[in-house]
C-alpha cells in the first residue's frame, strides 16, 4: 500500500506492506529518493514485487507522473524510480 491521507488532513507517502506467506506488516526502509505525498493516486502491482503509481493530489496540487516502487519485502526495503514521462 501507498500514500494516501491522514484524519488530519496531511498526505502520506508510507509505503506498508503485507506479507502474505507471514502475515507479518512492514514499513520498508525506501532507498532511491522519496516518493511525493499524495492521495487520490491510481496504483497498481506491475508484477510480484512492484507497483506502479502514476498521479494523484499533493499539497503542490495535482500531480502528472508516474513512480514504480521496487518492493524488497525478504530484505525490509523498497527501490524508488521517478519515471516522469
């Protein structure tokens, strides 16, 4: 899972993840850069371990790109792309 927004009305941009062989839930260390908070994103897992996100709201407005988060869940880590096209 990412992003999204809290009660208070701040943007996220944690990453969790469910492992469903453990049922064990992560928060990835995140290497690559920091993906932008947002809510109101489209995402969507692109193959065992990776998810695409593309746009979204964040606090400087509408947002026009699109992210692939690498998920390393064995490791505890997460791969950041910015894949602005």
């Amino acid at each position: 899972m990412f992003g999204g927004m809290y009660e208070s009305g701040i943007y996220s941009n944690d990453i969790t993840v469910l492992n469903l062989k453990t049922n064990e839930i992560i928060k990835p260390q995140v290497t690559g850069g920091t993906p932008i908070s947002r809510y109101a994103h489209s995402a969507c897992l692109f193959s065992d371990n990776q998810i695409l996100i593309f746009g979204g709201q964040s606090s400087i407005g509408v947002l026009n790109e699109t992210a692939l988060i690498i998920i390393r869940s064995e490791e505890r880590k997460a791969l950041y792309e910015n894949k602005n096209l």
